[in-house]
C-alpha cells in the first residue's frame, strides 16, 4: 500500500524506487501523480501512446538514465498491436504485397494497421493470415489487456533501466530468506539499482545467470562483477561466463534449485531460468516472450515458436513468467490472451 505520509522514506514493499530513491525522500501526493500518468499514456492509441509511454518512463520516472524497482506497479506493455502485426509478417516473412493478398485487405488497410490504427475487421482478417489469435489481437487493437499480476515474492525484485534512451530493460533478483544469498539474472542497462538492493537487504550475491547475448541485457555484467565478486554462468557457446551450463541442467545456487530450459529462437543462446520462491514457480524468460507477445526472431521463427510453447508455455499456469522487457505476467495469462500462443 502506498504510505499516505508525505516526505518519507519509500519502504521496499511500497510501489515503486527511483534508482536513487533508496536514499530519496519522493511524496506520496508525487508518486500518485506519477501512477495517473502512467494510466494515461496507457489508455493512448498508436505511436503517439508509445512515444508518451516512453517519455513518461524516461522523462519523468527514469529521470537521467536511472532505474525503477517494481514491487506492484507493473510496467506498460512492450509491444503493441501494430508491433505484433509487424513481427508475425517479418517472421513469417511476408512482404506487404505477401500480406495483402493473403489477408484480403488493401494496401492502404495495411498501412495503417502497421501505424497503429485499428480497425476490428482488418484486425481479423490479418490475424488470419499471420496465424495469430484474433481474439487476442483485437484486444491488443483496442487497448483492452494488461496481465493481472498485483505482486511479486517478498524477496524478489523487477529492476527496470533505460537502455540509450530507446527502450527499458529488465534485470531480476532472487534472494533466499534462509541462506541470505541472492542470485542475479541480466543487469540490465544500469547496475547500481542491483547493487543498492543486495547491499540494503544484505545480502550475498551468489551468481550472475545471463538469459542471452544481446548488449541491453550484459551491458553492466562487468561492474556487477567487480563490485560483487560474483561469478557469471551463461549456456555454452553463448556470452562469456565464468561457468557455463547445457539446457537442460539444473544449477543449484543459493538455496535455489534453477532449471535451465532452452528458449531460442530470438537469440541463439537465449535460456529461460526456471525455479522456485514460495512456493510458486517462477521463469525468467529473457526475450523469448513478453507479456502479450514474443521476442523478434527473423530468422528463426519456428525455432522461438516451438521452443516457448514446449519449455515456458508447459510450465504450470500460476508460473511467473518475468520477461527482458515489460511485465510479469504468467503461463495461464499467456495461454489465453498473446496473440502469438492463445
């Protein structure tokens, strides 16, 4: 719950930090602002909502390349109904004229679908052609899904940073109550926000688990090393590590016993982490699958379709899915309402 006194400290189980937040006296009346903003942009169609979204993250809430926290606040959708139609038709590869003749609309149709705006019949009629879930499609054409995940365990944390001001990235920890050791998973863009969190809930970072290759996702991989002494562990032949692992491996890591499952497709060494915090299963998914939609996979399309559905998508449906970029959501929220498994 929001705490209704002004100029205190945010507590961990608040909301949402600031990257410096940690030692930064933020009202409640200013956070509350800040939550209306961001239901606004949301409600926003088309490019014009993605580029307020994205002010609204960098600008207002990651202010100088900083980072949030997420405790309850969940994060804006990554990608939107004209970025789903635009991966289905590259990974399909499709070129328009493909597209317009399989789908039976006109070029004009296309256009705008691709800018953005939609309409309920082309909406349909692309689905179709790019074997996606028409219900799951117009939902995202209209704006009318979001994952219904209102929590995370007690001692897990969502750090969100911006990556050269064009997009946010994702980095987790899990900490262990009992052995009070913690394992990292990416650094995402920024890694003090990692950094101030093992240090204020002192605890010992056990290891560095890397989903996949791609700049945003290591980019401070080498300071969490030198500040924390903690040993990386990437898939074989993938990023650089200290330890490596086959898929199919379970390492066992700070009270953590942590399934590595194979989720390539959209990188070639991309691994989803799956294990266990009170009780519940989590999965760290890398880009393999965003809430509402998946990673790009140009080149593999099949590849990342087929390994999601048989390694994340067959996990139990109460599994938090904690994706590279935007929420957490879960395997059942997925199975039902992203375009690209629905």
């Amino acid at each position: 719950m929001i705490s209704s006194r002004h100029n205190s400290r945010i507590r961990p189980d608040e909301i949402v930090r600031l990257r410096q937040g940690f030692g930064t006296r933020i009202s409640s009346y200013t956070r509350k602002c800040h939550l209306l903003m961001l239901i606004y942009v949301w409600m926003l169609s088309g490019k014009s909502g993605r580029f307020a979204r994205d002010v609204l993250i960098r600008s207002v809430l990651l202010p100088a390349g900083s980072s949030l926290i997420f405790r309850f606040m969940s994060l804006p959708l990554e990608d939107l109904y004209e970025d789903i139609i635009g991966k289905a038709q590259r990974g399909l590869n499709l070129s328009d004229t493909d597209l317009i003749t399989q789908s039976g609309i006109d070029a004009d149709a296309l256009q705008s679908a691709l800018a953005g705006t939609f309409e309920e019949p082309t909406a349909c009629r692309l689905a179709a052609a790019l074997k996606l879930n028409s219900h799951a499609l117009i939902a995202s054409g209209r704006k009318a899904w979001h994952p219904s995940v209102h929590s995370l365990p007690e001692h897990f944390w969502q750090l969100t940073s911006d990556y050269q001001g064009v997009m946010t990235v994702n980095a987790y920890i899990a900490g262990h109550p009992d052995s009070r050791q913690a394992v990292i998973f990416d650094s995402g863009a920024d890694a003090q926000p990692i950094l101030n969190v093992i240090k204020e809930h002192k605890l010992q970072a056990a290891a560095i688990l890397v989903t996949h290759g791609h700049g945003d996702h290591i980019a401070e991989i080498p300071k969490l090393k030198q500040e924390l002494s903690a040993p990386v562990y990437a898939v074989e032949n993938g990023a650089d590590g200290d330890h490596t692992f086959a898929w199919g491996n379970t390492i066992s890591l700070a009270g953590f016993d942590i399934e590595c499952r194979r989720s390539s497709g959209h990188a070639a060494d991309g691994t989803t982490f799956v294990f266990a915090m009170e009780d519940r299963p989590v999965a760290i998914t890398g880009d393999a699958l965003f809430a509402g939609s998946m990673g790009g996979a140009n080149d593999c399309w099949q590849e990342a379709l087929t390994c999601t559905r048989r390694n994340i998508l067959s996990l139990p449906d109460d599994t938090l899915l904690c994706p590279g970029h935007g929420p957490v959501t879960t395997v059942a929220l997925e199975k039902s309402n992203n375009p690209f498994f629905a």
